[in-house]
C-alpha cells in the first residue's frame, strides 16, 4: 500500500504565494501613497501657477499704467517746453547742442542742433557787464546753466530780459527826473547865490577910478563864480542825463594811477599825506572810464574838503571774487549818523560851497555799470566810500 502525498501547505507553496501578495499589496498601497502625494503637489503647482498667473497679469497691467502715464507725462512735458516763452538748450559733454525748444529756435535759428554751443554764442550772442546777461540782436536774454550729472552734460535756461531791461531803465529815468523836480527849489537858490555875486563884482568893473589892481580883483571874484556855476550846471545835467555803460576795457590799476595823478599836487599843497594801496592784480574792468574816473575823482575831492591839514587819505583798489572793490577812505571827522541816511540824495551838502551832487552822480555811475556804493564811517574816525563792480567775464561765454 502506497504512502500519501504530503498536503502543498506542508511543503511551502502556499505560504510563498501569500508572501507575494502581501508585498504587491503593500507596492501597490505606496505607489498610491505616492500618487496621492503627486496629485496633491500638481494640485498645489496648479494653484501655485494660478497666483503667478494672476499676479503676472496684475504687474503687466501696473507696467502698462505705469508706461501710459510716462507716456502722458512726456506728451505734458513736450507741450509745455513747446509752450515755454523761455528757450531751452541740451547740451552734451562735449558743449553740442543735443535738443532745443521752439523758443530757442527762435532765439538763435533752427540750425542749432549739432552746433557747438561755443559758436552759437560767437555768432549770436554780445557781453554785457551784467554777468550771465547777453546781448542779443536788438534785446537782452539770461543764461543760467544746471549740470546734468547722469549724462555729464549741461541745461540751459534762455530768458529774454529785454522788456524788463527797458523798464529798469525807465524806472531809472523816472526816479531821476522825480528827484529833479523836489530839488527845483533848491537848484534855484543854488544858482541864484553864485549868479548874484558874480553880477555884484561884474558891475564893479565899471566903477570909475578903479586901480587895475582892484579890477582884476573883482574880475577874478566874478570869474570864480561864474566857474562854480558852470560846475554847478555840469553836474546839474549829467545827474539828469545819467551815465550810460560803456565799452572801456580799463585795467583797474591804471584808473586807480590815473586819479592819483591828477588829484596829488593838490593833496600836497593841502598838507595831506595820500596813499595808493592797488591789489587788483591785473583786474580789468568794462565801463565808461570817463565816469568812473569822474566818480572817483568825486570821492577823492570829498576826502579831500573833509580832512584837516595833516591828515591821511587812502585810495584803494581791490578784487574780491567776481567783484572790483575801489575806495576812498580819510581820516576826518567822519559823518553824523544823521545824515548818513541822506548823504546820497541830490543837492544834499554840509559843506557851504559844496553842490550836494557829486555822491549823487558817483552813486548813479555805479548803478549805470551794475555796482553800488556803501558808506563806513564811524563819527570822530573818518570815513569810507567803496565803490563795488561787478566783473563780467572778457569773453563772457557760457562754459562748455
């Protein structure tokens, strides 16, 4: 009789089979876990992409906002340097004119652009002694100049002045023929002295039995006065005429030599110690030297009437920065502060025989050229008239 087979779960078969299909089991448990995992990052990829979409679109469109305003602004900004009544220039580092505005089209041709800026002014443009002012044809135009530091180049700013010029010289006129008319009164006992004693010795020339002697006494007297009244009227009409600027190139130090020529014989015979104190190293300076030496002369003879014998008077001359300083300084009594405040006007005098016009003309000639004159004086030590200019460059060009 034949023994049995053994049962398959004895020998292993099953239990190899159940092994297997736990471990599928358990791949196919992980590839879900993954695959969940995998479907929840494409979810979160989708949702992350959503919001970069939606922010890209909302970006865009601030670009977009952000160009179209730009674009508005450029579009204001041209019709406003189109409008401007002032010219504007670009230039680059190298002076070239880059873009301009009608305006300064008009002012110096629509051939500009790509000129140096340097022959524009040659061919359009005149100094004056105002600096940073031009003369331009028949007007007047400023300059004033920005640097553009990201490009390396230069912004002008073109304004025409000539309008206010006119009115500056108008308003001038005005002021002095205003200060004529209150001085009618005095101008007329100012004439009337120095006339009556020149009629009173003339008359005198006629006396009968007069020695020759005492006739050119007399004739000397009326001469005298007939002199201060020609001096009188001189300065009567050029405070009314004023000075107009001059062309004079004028090295500062010759002026200042100049006036101590013609006044040092007369500080000597007046027993007066003067002095030149020149530290305008070569200063040069635009005016009407006949009226700047006039005014100067003005000054010294101020000194000069002010300053007892044996006293001290210093002319000066000195540069500081962009500005000529001359002055006139004595060591008299110096003038009360009451009529420091007054001591400029027309016909004011505390001399007897004294105009009261020369500080009035010296004070116009200044302003003629763009300066003015100031006044230090401390009673019992003297005084000081400084006369200050302002130097507008030789060739008065705009940098490049």
């Amino acid at each position: 009789m034949s023994t049995p087979e053994a049962p398959l779960s004895a020998i292993g078969v099953p239990v190899e089979a159940d092994a297997k299909a736990a471990e599928l089991q358990r791949a196919f448990a992980m590839f879900n876990r993954v695959s969940a995992e995998l479907t929840l990052a494409y979810e979160a990829l989708q949702a992350r992409v959503a919001s970069l979409t939606e922010e890209l679109a909302i970006a865009n469109g601030e670009l977009r906002r952000q160009y179209q305003e730009k674009e508005a602004l450029s579009e204001r900004l041209s019709s406003l340097l189109d409008a401007l009544p002032a010219g504007v220039v670009l230039l680059d580092a190298g002076a070239l004119v880059v873009a301009v505005n009608p305006a300064a089209m008009t002012m110096f041709g629509a051939d500009m652009v790509g000129r140096h800026w340097g022959d524009v002014v040659r061919a359009s443009l005149e100094p004056t002694l105002t600096v940073g002012e031009w003369s331009l044809g028949q007007g007047r135009v400023s300059i004033a100049e920005s640097v553009l530091p990201s490009a390396g180049g230069k912004i002008l700013l073109i304004h025409d002045v000539s309008a206010a010029h006119r009115m500056k010289s108008e308003l001038d006129r005005s002021q002095r023929l205003a200060a004529m008319g209150e001085m009618a009164a005095s101008l007329a006992h100012q004439l009337r002295t120095p006339l009556a004693a020149a009629l009173l010795h003339a008359s005198n020339l006629g006396l009968p039995g007069m020695t020759d002697e005492t006739r050119a006494k007399f004739s000397e007297k009326a001469s005298t006065q007939l002199r201060r009244l020609e001096r009188l009227i001189q300065d009567v009409l050029l405070f009314a005429r004023g000075e107009s600027i001059g062309r004079d190139i004028v090295p500062a130090s010759d002026l200042l030599q100049e006036a101590a020529q013609t006044l040092d014989p007369l500080m000597r015979q007046n027993g007066l110690e003067f002095s030149v104190l020149d530290a305008c190293a070569g200063t040069e300076v635009v005016c009407n030297r006949k009226a700047l030496f006039g005014a100067l002369i003005n000054l010294l003879e101020n000194a000069m009437q002010a300053t007892p014998r044996g006293g001290k008077i210093c002319l000066s001359g000195t540069r500081n920065g962009e500005c000529l300083l001359l002055g006139v300084r004595d060591s008299g009594a110096g003038i009360p502060v009451a009529s420091q405040a007054r001591i400029f006007e027309p016909f004011f005098t505390t001399k007897g025989q004294g105009t009261g016009l020369g500080l009035a003309i010296a004070l116009g000639v200044a302003r003629a050229h763009g300066g003015s004159i100031e006044l230090f004086s401390v009673p019992g030590n003297g005084a000081e008239f400084v006369i200050s200019l302002p130097l507008g460059r030789g060739e008065n060009e705009v940098e490049s």
